[in-house]
C-alpha cells in the first residue's frame, strides 16, 4: 500500500581525477578556454553527488526506497566507475570534456536505470564553491535553493 | 512571494520494524536498523513556509514565532525521545527519515499565522535528506 508523496536525497563522494581538454581545437585554444584544467597530466577533486528520487512512501516500510538498495545501486554503477578513476578514461567522456556539467548528465544516465524510485534532481559538487545540478533533458529548471 | 527557511534541531533514537512480518522479514528488510534496542541520530530539521512580505514588518512571519512554533511542535516532542516508544504517530508508521518528515508536516500543518507550509526537509545525517511538499504536491 502506498503513502504520500515525498522526496529522498543521498549524496554519494567519489574522488578523481581529470583534465578538460578537447582534442578537435589547438593547444593554445585549449589554454585559453580551459586555464590550469588544461594541464596535460590532469588533476582531481573530491566530488559530492546528490541523487534525489520521488515516490510514493510504502506504507509497509516507511520508504520510498530501500537504502540498502539504492547503496548497491550506487557502488556498482556509480562508485566501482568514478571513484579512485580518471575521468577522461571512462566511456562516457571519450569524447567529451568531463566538466561538472558533464559528469551531472551522465550521473542522470546511470540513475535515471534505478528501477524503484524516479530520478528528480543530480547534483555534483565538484568542490565545496561550485555545485551543478541537472533535471533530466528538457526539464524547467526549479528555481529552489 | 518569499521562501523562509528556519532549521532546528533534535536527537533521537528509533529502529525500523514492521509488526505484520516476521523477525526474518524484518532483518530481511530493514538490516541494522531493526535492532529492538534502537540506535540515534542527531537530526536537522528545515522548514521552508511561504508567503507575501509584510510592508511594515518587511518579514514573511516572525522568525521568533516561527522558532518557538518548531520547539513546541517538533522538538519538545521529539528531542532526546525514542521516536518508536514516545512519540504517537510512530506507533503504527516506521520512523523513517521520510515518515518523519511527514509527520512534522502534518504537527505544523496551519500553525504558522500569515504563511504557507512549503516543505519540510528532515536530515538524519549530512549524506541522507527527505522531503515532503504536502499530501497535495
């Protein structure tokens, strides 16, 4: 049996590495647009993601998703990948550049294929001054927070 | 039209457990979390509420008002209590983050003069946040 309505929100670390470089455009070019990101050897951040799903709160259980559930989710198709990796080696950024921005539309990829909540919102903190968020393609962003 | 944002908060001891499934189920279900003795959190409360600015005041209510609304409300009742034993709407739901979250919504539900309820966002922890945006959202 289903009750209201509520929203739930985890965040998940991951540490990594990247470098924002596009291999189309010259050297200078990538200097210029990208500043000290451009640094051929790469750097790296500790990065926050925020998932935020909706649902209805099982009456049975209290939830609108098992943590447990969603944890293993996460560890396998987040965390396995992202974290202790290089960005630009995963899949996803072969040929793009692994801004913030970037890794917020795959994190919606990969959760949007969690199977018992839906996905609202991604969040990246890239560091503690700059966060992103993503509302799924062609979403009206949410003027909140 | 403005937002207000008050947080308050309250530390409390619950375990997760359903009276209609068996100790297995519960284990099954809800791991550590149904441990019959219970364990706690330091939970934040933040509650946003709605409403036109005042033109003499130039507030949307009184943040004092609003603070000791939160205290008789939520945190005389829940701080330092085993939400399961002490607190009357966790006899029958689970206190999970998100039924906490809306049953402060239903304690403050009205009871802020000149404003609207807009959300209540319980943590249980830093990493872990619900929200409930009314029956209606």
């Amino acid at each position: 049996m289903n009750g209201p309505i509520a929203h739930l929100s985890r965040r998940y670390r991951f540490s990594a590495s990247h470098r924002l470089h596009v291999d189309a455009i010259s050297p200078e070019r990538n200097r210029e647009m990208f500043g000290k990101c451009n640094n051929p050897f790469g750097h790296g951040h500790n990065y926050i993601a925020q998932v935020t799903f909706s649902g209805p709160v099982d009456v049975a259980t209290g939830m609108v998703t098992n943590l447990a559930d969603l944890d293993s989710f996460a560890q396998r198709e987040l965390l396995d990948h992202f974290d202790h990796a290089n960005l630009n080696s995963l899949e996803f950024f072969r040929d793009r550049v692994p801004s913030t921005e970037n890794v917020c539309v795959e994190l919606w990829r990969i959760f949007a294929e969690y199977p018992y909540a839906k996905l609202e919102r991604v969040r990246v903190e890239e560091t503690g001054n700059n966060s992103f968020d993503y509302f799924g393609e062609g979403a009206k962003i949410q003027h909140e927070e | 039209m403005i937002l207000l944002t008050r947080k308050a908060d309250f530390s409390a001891a619950h375990f997760y457990w359903n009276d209609s499934w068996t100790e297995a189920e519960n284990f099954r279900v809800f791991g550590k979390c149904a441990n019959r003795q219970g364990h706690g959190h330091n939970y934040t409360l933040e509650v946003t509420v709605e409403g036109e600015v005042d033109p003499v005041s130039g507030f949307v209510v009184d943040l004092k008002q609003l603070k000791d609304i939160l205290e008789q409300e939520v945190v005389s009742v829940y701080d330092h209590r085993h939400l399961n034993h002490e607190v009357p709407e966790f006899k029958t739901a689970v206190p999970t983050t998100e039924n906490i979250a809306i049953a402060i919504w239903h304690r403050l539900d009205g009871k802020v003069p000149n404003a609207k309820l807009h959300r209540v966002r319980v943590y249980e922890m830093p990493e872990l946040f619900a929200d409930f945006y009314g029956e209606g959202a």
